[in-house]
C-alpha cells in the first residue's frame, strides 16, 4: 500500500484527518501515515526537512518560503472561510456600533483576520484591536474583555462558543472575509509531481472524507469516536457531536480555492510573516481535483452517499 505522511499541529483538525486516514485505507489504497508535529518551528520545517509529505492546516508561512525560492505546491481547499463567530453583548443590533470601539483578536491563528474581516465591512479606520493573548485569558476566551468592558466584540471559534455564551454574551450572523483555513493541504511541488497518481488517489480519500462527514455524518462519527475523540480530550458523545457539527458546516465538497482567498491568505502571510508571493495563484495546482470533478467522481460520490442526483457541471 502507498504511503502519504500527514502531518498536522491542532488536535481540533482530527475529526477530518481521521476521516481522511480511513477513506484513503478503505478505499484508495492509500496508507495515511498521520504526524502530530505540535511546535511551530518544528511543524513549519516538516516539508522541508522531510519529516512529512503533505501537511494540512496552517500554510500560510509558505507563502513566504516560496518568496525565498521554494517550491511548493497547493492542491485543496476544503474550507475556505475560518467559520468563526462574532460575539458581542447581548444589546448589539448593528456592526456600525463598532465605530468608535475596540476589539479583541486572538494572538494566534492569522490574527490579521480580522483586519480583513473589518475591511470588507468598512469598518477598518473606525474600529481599533487589541490582541489579547490565549495565555493570559485561555483558549479562545478574548470574549472576557467584552464582560469586563475593555472590548466591543471579537471572533470565538465555534468549538470555545459555549463559554462566551454561557456568560450571557451573544453571536451576531456576518459574512466573512474568505481565507484558504483550517483543512487546506500543501506538498513540495517535487513530491506532488513525482507522484501524480498518489496524488490523485489521495485527493479522492480528501473528497471522500468531506462528503462522508457532510452526508454520512453518523458513519463519520464512528471513525472520530476513536482516536480524535481521545486527542481533542473530549468525554462527552454529546459534546463531540456538537464539535464535529461545527466543523462539517464549513466544508465544502468540492475543495477549490476562491481568488478572494488566495490574496488574502498571501496578504496574511505578508503581514504576519514578513513577506510573501507576487502572485500567489502561481502557488496552486489544482488539475487533480479539477480531473475527479471533470470525471464525475465527486457527484457520483455525492449521489452515493446521500441519495441525492447531482447535476453535473
């Protein structure tokens, strides 16, 4: 059986790696060798100093590798919005009552975000941030300088949304500034096309994973009951449904990139590490994924897994 080793930081991202690693064994003839590489510095190296082949989650330091020369390639991505929920007192009606106001972005995972986020509502000149650290408050808990009247408003992943709620604080529905997010997948230009039909194969198992927890969600939790439930600490079924919910919502089923993500994950990494590409679509290939849909493997999936014809494109 063909080997991809996987590496991956956040143990929050198991319920779709776990699915992948399963599909790609079940059905691809694709061994997922899954690597947790928590350390930023050691996770960032993992493609280079051949600890992994593809890595899933958190790319946008190679935007600013490939700057430097390297040569990376992009082929997915399966959620393109961060999903995060703005959250604010419970008297907010309106975004415009951020004018004049500050909020709170969290230290980690592409704060400039919300800069984005804050451009696309013109609200970038008139409101101002704050970034408010995990270690001085916890995991995705910003929402404390809202009660304690230091903030207006800030994002809370889905996943840490009961605390800020139980406080009596509030979600507020706003669109999103797109960014390739927590499930895109990158590879060494030199792996991927060494490998075409792996790679092939392996984006089958990805499309496979996203469908099952999309449409088969009872299935997909037997696979995450296992070993993602024990990683992500998690001891209640009910709990674990709830966060493997809020993951499948963002994903999409065909995983292309959108243009508007692409500049503004380049212009993450610019910010956030100092440089980044010229033209960032120069980093994408997507010719496996366009050829599964072309081919109608994805809408016969589809149809398979929930009953429903698909219109082909």
């Amino acid at each position: 059986m063909r080997t991809v080793r996987l590496a991956y930081r956040d143990n929050d991202r198991t319920p779709v790696i776990y699915c992948i690693k399963a599909m790609a064994e079940r059905h691809y003839d694709v061994n997922v060798h899954v690597l947790h590489i928590e350390p930023q510095q050691e996770f960032e190296g993992a493609l280079f100093d051949n600890s992994c082949d593809v890595i899933i989650e958190h790319i946008e330091y190679l935007h600013t590798e490939a700057a430097k020369g390297k040569k990376i390639t992009f082929f997915c991505a399966p959620q393109i919005h961060r999903g995060l929920k703005l959250v604010v007192p419970q008297s907010f009606d309106s975004v415009d009552e951020l004018r004049g106001h500050t909020m709170a972005v969290r230290d980690l995972g592409r704060p400039h975000t919300v800069t984005l986020w804050l451009r696309k509502m013109g609200l970038e000149k008139g409101v101002g941030t704050i970034v408010v650290k995990d270690k001085d408050v916890g995991r995705w808990q910003q929402w404390k300088k809202i009660i304690a009247g230091e903030c207006a408003a800030c994002f809370v992943s889905p996943l840490y949304l009961p605390d800020a709620l139980a406080a009596g604080l509030k979600t507020f529905p706003v669109p999103e500034a797109e960014i390739i997010s927590n499930f895109a997948q990158a590879s060494l230009s030199s792996f991927a096309y060494a490998n075409p039909a792996l790679m092939k194969d392996y984006l089958r198992a990805v499309v496979h994973a996203i469908a099952l927890l999309i449409h088969r969600r009872d299935d997909a939790m037997e696979i995450i009951a296992a070993e993602p439930m024990r990683l992500m600490k998690i001891s209640s079924a009910g709990e674990l449904r709830r966060q493997v919910d809020s993951i499948a919502e963002m994903l999409q089923v065909k995983p292309y990139p959108t243009v508007e993500a692409i500049m503004n994950t380049n212009e993450i990494a610019a910010h956030e590490y100092g440089s980044a590409v010229e033209n960032p679509l120069t980093l994408w290939d997507i010719h496996w994924l366009k050829e599964l849909d072309d081919e109608g493997f994805i809408d016969d999936l589809v149809e398979s897994l929930s009953g429903v014809s698909q219109r082909r494109r």
